[in-house]
C-alpha cells in the first residue's frame, strides 16, 4: 500500500503514519508546520518530510490512499490535486475504519472519560496477553504508541465526536461502526461545532444507528440525559447493558472494587473512575475476560496522561494535573479529589482554553463545578483569546456563571503565579485543570518545589 498524509505532523496523524510505516506501507506526508513530539518521532522513524509546505508535485496517481488531517483546508493543493486524479481521500478515522473492516471493533464515544475508558480496556487486553490495535488520545504507560495498526484481531478506539476533517464535516465516531459501543454520558461541548443542545445530541442518536447489527451498547444509566436517549431510541437488533458505579470502599485514601464478588484495590479513584472502570468491564466482558481477570490487571493501572494524574506529592500534599475543560469534567475531577481526601483542603486552578469555556454564553455551564473546591482560580490568558479571534471574557461574567462564593479570576499569569506562591500546601490537595499550559508558567516545576 501507497499511502500519503496531508499534514502528516498531526498529533494522531502522525501516529497513525508510524503504525503504517511498522506495517511495512510506503507513507509518505507533509504540513505546513510541525511541532514536538511529531517531529523527533517522525524523524525517528524516517518520515519527517524533506521540507515543511505543501507539495503538490507529490501526489500521484499510483497513491492508493490520502489520510486528510484536519489541519488541512479545504483548499490545500495537494487535497486539490488528488481529487483532479480521482484518488481515494479518507479522513483519520475513515482510514481506521478501512484497516478494521475484519475486526472486532470497540468504540467508546461520550463527552467525557472517553481517554481514560479506553486506556483502561487497552491495559486489561495488554495484562491479559491479548493482540489487539488501539487508537487513544493520550499517553498510555506501556504503550509507545497512541495508534496502532496490525493484523490484530480487534480494535479498541476513542471515538471523538469532533468533525473528522476539513471536507468531512461529521463527527469521527460516526465512522467507525462498533460492535461493541460504549456512551460515558453527555454533556454538552464543542459550541463552536453543535451551537445547540439538541444538534449535540442528534450526533449520539446517529451514533448509537451505526452500532452493526447483533452488537452491543454499553451506557451509563446514571447519566440521565444518556438514559433517556437511550431509551427514546431503542433498536430490536442490538443488546443493551446498562452500567453505574461499582460496589466499593475508601479506607485511608485508598480505593477497593468488588465486581461480581471479586475484589481488588485501585491506584486511581473517584466516582467518575469507577463508572469508566465499570464500563471498561462490561467491555472486556464481551472479549472474553472474565472479572478475576479483569480486577487483577485494573489493579496497577495509574491513568493516562493528564487525567488526575499525580504529578508530585509527599505525606501532607498531592499535586494533581487533569485535561479537564467542560463543566461537566471539572465538577467529576474536583468531585473525586475531595471525595477521596475529605480532610484535606483542596486548591483548585481551572484554565479557560478551549473555544466554549472562553464564550462568554457559555459560562452559565459552569455553574456549581466548583463548589467542591475550599479555594478556586479561574484563570485565563488574553493571549489564548486572542489566538482564537475572541473578544474580551469580563471577569464579572466568569464569577456570575460559576456563582461559586469567594472565586478568584486572573488573566495575568504572574497573578496567577503569585497567588500560588502564597498558598500553604500543608494538609492540602492542588488540583491543576487545563488543556493549555497556564500562560507558559513552570507547573511541573512548582509542583515539586511544594513538595520536597
């Protein structure tokens, strides 16, 4: 197979490019940019492009298939060029589909825990000896790899309900046909995408439509909008299992799960955890793991990068970091940590990144998500606003839609960084929420400055 990435330096594109590559496909790719990690991988592995730009001149007709990222526009001229020669164009999951036709494919769709369902199920088939290829979101301890492509029998993918590319308008995960489907829930996200509620929810309704016949949907019954949906559009030729969270104990900040009367301690925590935990049984169950199996392998599993992930912390304090950005995610993440350490006073930071949490119609979504926390920061940069073509986010807005008592808002980051310098971490939790990198400020650094 011949095959050519239109910005290939994506942060899965270029995964995908390796796990071909490893397949022994002749690949090929250009971007107009291209930033770290993709370029020492791609260069690792000889696919870093001979130039950065667009070029034309390479595609031709014996390609047998272009991936189109969605960094490409849609009046890119090599995308041009390879519909004058009439050559297949597939977006990122639409080739994933191609490679998995003859597979058993387990997608897991939802607007939150999609990550850390799937790291979860990935881990358990890797404990247990199994061969399968995976697509994922994040870095997964054990795996070099986000994307793998073989001759497995099954794949395990995160299914995104982002658009797939720049000519391909519909949400990846209506691409990728499961015969096992999870739904974590839903919460609406991407505004800029699904400017209504209810746009949002037809993606889940279509979704579900796509499962294959005789399949199976795994759902969160205590997600009520999800149930309802669920149950509003029923099909006679799937089967439904519904799930919610596992029978469990916290002793000392430590969590057991009993599944099926098989129990078994756990490094991570929190209920959203525990629901993600149990749906990745439910999971497992249908690849032939039985739940012995299953808690002895989730025993060890630590999370995926950035999802409550403990970044430093001696015997009074614990440092975590979290992708969360959506309500909904950051009221689960503040949630757990204080569930798990009711004696501790937790600080919470939450950074506006993405395009809905810097709307300024969106902020009533935040309210109550950080009730939890003793002390909370929202912060955000203007910098961040203005990469996104923005107008200005008044603060006033912020503290109406979160209607959180005594909430602190900066967009100035050496506020932010004075702010933290003055805190006392002694019996205490810091929780640090964002998808950006606050500004540039050192966090990793700063974490293990307050606890050494």
């Amino acid at each position: 197979m011949k095959v050519h990435f239109i910005s290939i330096g994506g942060s899965v594109m270029h995964q995908l490019a390796i796990a071909l590559k490893r397949k022994n496909y002749e690949v090929t790719g250009t971007d107009d940019e291209i930033f770290e990690p993709a370029k020492t991988n791609l260069e690792t592995e000889n696919l870093l492009p001979k130039r950065i730009g667009w070029q034309p001149e390479l595609i031709t007709s014996d390609i047998d298939a272009i991936i189109l990222g969605m960094h490409a526009k849609a009046d890119n001229p090599e995308l041009i060029k390879a519909k004058e020669l009439g050559l297949k164009i597939y977006s990122f999951p639409e080739y994933i589909y191609q490679e998995s036709i003859n597979k058993t494919r387990v997608v897991v769709g939802g607007s939150h825990g999609k990550t850390t369902t799937t790291s979860m199920i990935m881990h358990v088939l890797k404990e247990c000896h199994q061969q399968f290829d995976y697509l994922v979101g994040a870095r997964l301890e054990g795996f070099d790899q986000s994307v793998n492509i073989t001759d497995a029998p099954v794949i395990i993918c995160e299914g995104d309900e982002y658009p797939a590319s720049a000519i391909e308008k519909k949400p990846k995960f209506h691409f990728l046909f499961p015969h096992i489907a999870i739904l974590t829930g839903i919460a609406w996200d991407h505004i800029n995408v699904f400017p209504t509620f209810d746009f949002y929810l037809e993606q889940f309704i279509i979704f579900i439509n796509k499962i294959e016949k005789n399949g199976i949907l795994i759902y969160n019954e205590t997600d009520a909008v999800l149930k309802d949906l669920v149950e509003k559009n029923k099909r006679n030729d799937i089967r439904y299992q519904s799930y919610q969270i596992p029978e469990h104990t916290i002793v000392n900040g430590e969590t057991t799960v009993i599944i099926n009367n098989v129990k078994g301690e756990l490094k991570i925590f929190g209920n959203h955890n525990l629901l993600n935990l149990n749906a990745a049984y439910y999971a497992c169950k249908e690849l032939g793991i039985n739940a012995r199996q299953f808690i002895d392998a989730i025993a060890n599993f630590t999370g995926a990068a950035k999802r409550l992930e403990l970044m430093a912390h001696n015997a009074e304090t614990n440092v975590y970091r979290d992708f969360a950005h959506a309500p909904s995610k950051v009221k689960a993440t503040i949630d757990a940590v204080k569930q798990q350490y009711p004696n501790r006073k937790l600080l919470a930071v939450l950074e506006l990144h993405t395009y809905s949490s810097l709307n300024e119609q969106f902020m009533k979504e935040y309210n109550g998500a950080m009730d939890k926390a003793d002390e909370a920061v929202v912060f955000y940069s203007h910098h961040a606003l203005e990469l996104k073509r923005m107008p200005v986010l008044p603060k006033e807005k912020v503290i109406e839609g979160f209607n959180k008592k005594n909430l602190l808002v900066m967009s100035d980051k050496n506020e932010l960084w004075k702010w933290l310098q003055q805190q006392s971490f002694t019996n205490a939790n810091l929780l640090l929420m964002s998808s950006g990198n606050y500004d540039g400020l050192d966090i990793i650094g700063f974490a293990n400055t307050i606890t050494k």
